[in-house]
DNA sequence: CGAACTGGTTCTAAAATAGGACTAGACAGC
DNA sequence: GCTGTCTAGTCCTATTTTAGAACCAGTTCG
C-alpha cells in the first residue's frame, strides 16, 4: 500500500523523515556537499536508477533543498546546488556520519573521516545549554504544542 | 526490486541510512527516547502496521540500538528500552528535529519544541572547532580512507 | 556530418508496505 | 477455574515503490 506520510505531523521529527528520510535523498544531500552538481555525477557515484534520481531531484527541488541552475562551465545543461535550506541539513548529514563512524565499523576496517580546514579531526556535535555544557537525552523534554513566532 | 543496500559502504553516512534510515526507524528511537517500552505503546502512538513494526523491532535489536528487558511492571511481558548506541542515536534525532522546526512549519502553526530541565529552549546543534568556534559546511572535507583505531 | 555524451522517460519484475484477519498466552473479575 | 479481554504478535493480500534495463532527444566533440 501507499507508504504512509508524516507531512502534516505534529512532531518536526517525524515532518523532516517525511520530507528527507528515504535512503536516496540524505546520499545526494551528501554528495552535494562534497562538491557533486551534476546529474550525471550524481547518478555515476551513487550507482542509483536515473528513473529514481529524478524523482528524488525534482522531491529535492520542490522541497526547496536544491535548485537548478545553469551549468557552471558554460554548456547548456544544468546543474543542481544546494540551497540556504539544504545546507542547513548539515548538521543531519554529520551527527549520521558520526554514529555510523562509532558504531557500524569494524576495527581494523577502513573508512572516511571528517576533518577542518586545518586537517584536524572535527568533535562530536553538541547541544549547548545556557551554562554552555552540552546537553544530552536526560537533560531535555519535548513541549508538545507550541506556536510559531 | 531489492532495495540496494550500503551496509557495507566506505561512507559512514551510507551505512547509519542503511542500518536506521528509514521511514520507521527512528520514530520508533524518538518514541522511545520519549520514555515508550512496550509493542502496543509504539503501536499505537505511531499507528504503525503491527507486522512492520515487529520487524523494525527485530532490526533495530539486531543492530544493538534496543534491548529487550522483563517489563518494568512486574508482568510476564517484554519491554524495548535503547541501549548505549541507541542514546547515541541522540544527536540525529535531534537535527532532524530543529531541521523540520526550522524549515517545515508554516508561519501559526503550532509544533512541538525542545526544552532543557529548567524549562528554557535549547540551541543549535554545532560542531565544535579546536578554537572553540563552531564549525560550519564550508569549514570541513572528508578525507577519503582511514583505519579505525 | 556522424559519434558519443548528457539527461532524462518508459517499461517490467521483484520487493516493501499497509492494513485487516487471525491467534496464543497472560491477566482480571467473579 | 471459567470467561472475557488485553498483549503481542503472525499471516495474508492488494497496492505501491524500487531497481534496472531499454529507449530517446538534444548537445557537444572530432
């Protein structure tokens, strides 16, 4: 049956699953932080159907995530970038990375790390506190209904 | 046909989307972060098909992120409860959370929001630099291979 | 000009999903 | 200690989603 949808839940998690939360769309997000613009690109690297990067571009556009814009080099194609909004999903892309990091590899086992400028190793993502210590799952409750600013 | 899977990708963030990125998972994480243990509980908070949410159950124990304990009540039943690598799951739940606050909402709206114990909003998730300043995309690259420690 | 590249669309088979019907064991009331 | 209800599932089916391959129209290259 038609997959369920969370677009008009109440809680903002179960809205950005709904929105992002399927197994192409964080990937492309990913791809397009490191640099990625072009279909083709995208299709080559991710080993993805081109019938699913489509409509999981166009979901991406229509979500406000990317946009299409002339191609960089001059040709007549497109390309697609990150918008305001899809950059803002940065902190998504890294707090995966850094749980996928500590517990989905083997010792021993090769993988990517992220690092800054400097070449430095980045920290863990923290939530900071008034006091400025970091907050973690004990220290927080959810207000079930607010309204917006 | 068979959804592909990245279980066994370089990147870190492939393989968190493969083990818990889908539509389900972490809502069940969320929940359970909310303080819900038993099957009914989630059953029906979610309004999930019982056989889907059996078998998210099975995944989600067999990857190590929920344990299940005697429930907590004395009665013959079992209850789900997060582990060490479930709380670790904390920092995702908590970007998507501030991501669809941010980005889903429409102006009125009424949504849920995150609070500390004393009550007051908590901030943005940042990746903390050496300098202390806060790491932003543009701030970091991937190095592509590296061996775990 | 013809060949190859880019960026798609369309088709099919297999797999995942939602939802309802069914069930076995626990427990509560009487 | 019998009966009815609650809990926690299993099983089945219709529909949707997915993967992958084939096809196709403009664009660029030689």
């Amino acid at each position: 049956m038609k997959r369920t949808g969370f677009a008009k839940a109440e809680c903002p998690v179960a809205r950005a699953l709904d929105a992002i939360g399927d197994w192409w769309s964080l990937l492309i997000v990913r791809d397009a932080f490191d640099g990625l613009r072009r279909f083709g690109d995208f299709q080559k690297n991710l080993g993805i159907a081109k019938g699913m990067l489509t409509t999981r571009l166009r979901t991406l556009i229509e979500l406000g995530v990317l946009e299409q814009v002339a191609a960089s080099d001059g040709s007549a194609y497109q390309e697609y970038v990150l918008t305001r909004r899809g950059h803002d999903l940065f902190p998504i892309v890294v707090s995966l990375r850094q749980w996928g990091e500590a517990h989905l590899y083997a010792r021993g086992e090769p993988h990517s790390v992220l690092l800054d400028q400097a070449g430095q190793a980045v920290g863990q993502l923290v939530l900071p506190s008034k006091s400025g210590k970091p907050l973690g799952w004990a220290d927080t409750k959810v207000r079930k209904v607010a309204r917006r600013r």
